[in-house]
C-alpha cells in the first residue's frame, strides 16, 4: 500500500492529498486554539468580470459560490482520488505496470475540474454565507452575536454566530475593541468594526 501512493506515478495525487490532510489538521488545531483556518479565508471572491465566457466558467467551477480554501480542498481532494483510481484500475488491466503520469494528471485534472462545480454547488446550497451579497460591511455594524468556538482576547480570534435581518446565519471570527476584553463560548458580543479577517466586538449587556 505504502509502494503504492509513493510511488513516482502517484506523486502530484499524493501530494495533492497531503495538502488536504494538512489544512483539515490545521483547522481542528486552529478551532482548539479558539480560531480557524476556514473563517480567515471564508469570503467567497467577488469576480469582476464581464466576458461571458469567463462568467460561465466560473460559475460552472462554482468559484462565485464557495469561499476559496473549501473550493481548493473540494478541488485537490477530487484531483487526488481520480488518479488513484486511474491508477489502481491501469494496475489490474496491466499487471501492476501503472499509468503514465502524462496521461493520469490531465485525466485526473479533468475529472476534478468536472466534478469539483457540481459537488461544489451542492456545498453551497447548505454552506452558510459569511456576507450577504446584498448588505455591506457597514449594514452589520450593532449586530448583537454570540461566541461559538474559542475565546476571543487582543490578537487572538474566536468564532462567533448571528442572524441577519434575511433571517441567514452567519459565522465570524470576533476580537475584542478593547485591550482588557475577553469573551468566551457563549459570551453575547456587539460588533462594532470589521477589520480584515475578522470583527472587532464590545459586550452585549
């Protein structure tokens, strides 16, 4: 098994699967030390573009759908298990001769390309927004949230939770306005100021 995944043919499929593992390893690390990896890279890209051949490609990859880091997981996790599967089939119809890498990777980046937008824009569907499109950064200022993962202290980040008047759901990373400030799970915040990659919040009384 070990030959197996080590072996030169399966490399990029191996490496690619070595990325997911880390970020998903990163992530429970980061939600122990009352942050996370997925909130600090959780807007989903705003595509400015207007050639209609581009707009349909990445609304077919569901990059306007899904915050980036969860689209590359969806997307290395696709590449890496189709050239496994490639290879494991070329080794049962070729007595343990694998497949060429010239032809897996292109095959293996085509189905992960394929089947990353259709998997992706399922995600979507139940992944809660971050931002609504429709309300700016200003429209949240005063919203009362709660503290769900972690404490949140100068520097240090926590996961907080609130309902917008569109009745969605949504989830920030909060720190305190003030120096002296903490708020643990369960804490009521306001939020007062967004900063890149998380809020600044004071106490709900």
């Amino acid at each position: 098994m070990t030959t197996f995944f080590f072996n030169d043919a399966n490399f990029l499929f191996s490496t690619a699967l070595f990325i997911v593992v880390l970020l998903f390893s990163a992530e429970v690390i980061g939600i122990f030390l009352g942050s996370s990896l997925f909130g600090l890279f959780s807007d989903i890209p705003d595509f400015d573009i207007e050639v209609p051949s581009v707009v349909a490609l990445i609304s077919w990859l569901a990059l306007d759908r899904l915050p980036m880091i969860i689209w590359l997981v969806i997307f290395l996790t696709i590449f890496s298990l189709s050239g496994y599967v490639f290879n494991i089939v070329w080794l049962f119809a070729n007595e343990e001769s694998f497949i060429t890498p010239v032809i897996s990777v292109p095959m293996a980046l085509f189905f992960a390309a394929l089947l990353t937008g259709r998997v992706g824009a399922l995600i979507a569907l139940i992944l809660p927004k971050e931002e609504s499109s429709a309300m700016s950064d200003d429209d949240f200022v005063g919203v009362v949230a709660q503290i769900t993962v972690g404490s949140a202290r100068m520097g240090c980040s926590a996961e907080a939770k609130y309902i917008d008047k569109f009745n969605q759901l949504h989830y920030v990373l909060v720190q305190p306005f003030e120096n002296d400030d903490e708020f643990v799970s369960g804490d009521k915040v306001i939020l007062v100021k967004k900063e890149t990659g998380f809020w600044l919040v004071t106490g709900y009384l």
